[in-house]
C-alpha cells in the first residue's frame, strides 16, 4: 500500500540560483562534518548545526552524499517500530514508527531534480533526517522512551545475526553500527 503526504503535489521548486549557491555551501559544510566523525552517524541535517537551509548528509551507498531541498513523496508497506536516538541527549532511546519503503525526492549540487526509492537503513535515516528538517526531534515521536542503562538488561543481538529491523543486513552492517 503506498502513502502520499498531504502535501505531496509540486514538491519540488527548484532553488533560485542565489539560494542554490547558499544550499551547495551547506552541503560542502556538512560533508565535511561527517568526514570528521567517520561512520560515527549515519547523517546530519543542516539545522542541527544552525544552517538555515533545507540539505541533509547522509552515507548512502558507501559514500557520504548531500541532498538539497528534500522530501518524501510516497510511503509504501506499514510503518514499524524503530529504535532511534536523541541526537540532543544521546543517552536517550526510543522505539519510533517509521516506514519499509519511501520515495524521496531532492535535488543534486547541479540543480537537478532526483527521485529514487529508498529501503532498509537508508530508509530510515532519511525518514529521521527529514524530520530534522522539519524540527521534528526523534524524541518528540518516541512511543516508547529507554535509555542505554535500561537496555543493559535486554537479550543480546549478536554482530552476526540478522538485524532486527528487517534490513536484510548483519545487525554490525545496520543498526549496531550505530552504538
């Protein structure tokens, strides 16, 4: 079954080219921030760094990638439960609902218009990135809240094992690459 957001027509306007200069100089900013934490998140948005612009980095098939006024424009499967991170207070984890499958639409550094479908742990971290972009905190959609101390507890997942999110990935590729 696929999902449209309310908002789901005309997505896309391009960027004048005075602002596109502003959104390319974010990206480089952002790039260059996650060059500086290698692997230790999976993404920024640029206003959680206090840049005013509509851009996100992301790993995205082995490379750090920039995205320029993104959306989603589709949801496809139901949505399933996540763990994600407060990025404002690491300590704190909570179960989020996220979908399977999204379409995103966003611009390159060239000003061109891309629209892909997304899956598994890319997936999510743009679902969670553009939320940022929106000021949608992670914690602000927890259903259920933990923190690492109170996870201590919890069966293990071995590095080895299929991750538990149904990525089709070893839980060390996907979402234990994160802690």
């Amino acid at each position: 079954m696929q999902l449209e957001p309310k908002n789901s027509k005309n997505l896309i306007k391009p960027c004048p080219r005075s602002q596109m200069s502003n959104a390319r100089d974010a990206a480089d900013k952002l790039l260059a921030e996650m060059e500086l934490m290698q692997k230790k998140f999976y993404g920024f948005a640029a206003n959680q760094f206090g840049i005013i612009e509509r851009v996100f980095v992301m790993r995205y098939q082995g490379e750090n990638k920039a995205f320029i006024n993104p959306y989603i424009s589709k949801y496809e499967g139901t949505a399933i439960s996540k763990d994600e991170r407060s990025i404002s207070d690491m300590d704190i984890m909570g179960d989020v609902k996220r979908y399977g499958k999204v379409q995103l639409q966003y611009m390159n550094s060239d000003a061109e218009v891309i629209e892909e479908w997304l899956e598994g742990q890319a997936c999510f971290c743009v679902q969670h990135l553009v939320d940022q972009l929106d000021g949608i905190q992670a914690k602000d959609k927890f259903i259920r809240k933990t923190t690492f101390s109170q996870r201590e507890g919890i069966e293990h997942i071995g590095r080895n094992e299929s991750c538990p999110c149904s990525s089709g990935l070893k839980y060390k590729k996907c979402c234990g690459a994160l802690r």
